[in-house]
C-alpha cells in the first residue's frame, strides 16, 4: 500500500503553502530596530520625550480600528467557544504580566 504526502506545491486542502516571510509579522522588525536606537542613545532628548505621547495615541487608533472592523454577527456565528479561549488567554497574559512587574520591581 502506498502513502501519499502532499507535494510542496499544495497541503491537505489543495491549497499553497505560505512562505514564512509572506507570513512574518515585520512590524516586530521595527520594534526591535526602535528598541536599539532608543537603548544606543541615537535619539535626541526631544523625541524621547514626546515618543510616549505619539505611541499612546497610535496604540488608541489602532484600537479603535480593531474595534470597528469587529462584526458582531461574526462573533456571535463563531460561537462562544473561541471567544471564552480568548478571553482565558487574555486574562492568563494579565495575570502573568502583573506578577512579572510585581516580582521586578
């Protein structure tokens, strides 16, 4: 009897793979690239002080662009399963971030 394993060219659903860089999130690029000029000091003192301003306003817009692209028809047709895993995993991450800066600081 002979096995069949899917060819590069598609997976069990008949689709194409996904190249990793395709799917990379590169916006973790700019964090870490962010992260660096800020820990070498290249960032005058006047950008320092106004950088967390300008990240809480795009930490809000981005947000609100999350909250108005939701589709509560779509929450409510996925049902209440995914929506409980999200929440356990949101309140996980809450807990253990607050032990972490509890116990760092």
């Amino acid at each position: 009897m002979a096995s069949h394993s899917p060819s590069s060219a598609d997976d069990a659903t008949g689709t194409p793979p996904r190249s990793v860089w395709r799917t990379f999130p590169w916006f973790v690029v700019g964090f870490v690239i962010a992260a660096l000029v800020n820990s070498l000091g290249w960032l005058p003192a006047g950008a320092s002080a106004v950088l967390p301003t300008a990240a809480k306003a795009l930490i809000t817009f981005a947000m609100a662009g999350v909250g108005l692209n939701t589709d509560l028809r779509d929450a409510r047709r996925i049902g209440a399963a995914p929506m409980a895993v999200g929440l356990i995993g949101a309140g996980v991450m809450a807990v253990v971030s607050y032990a972490l800066l509890r116990w760092a600081l």
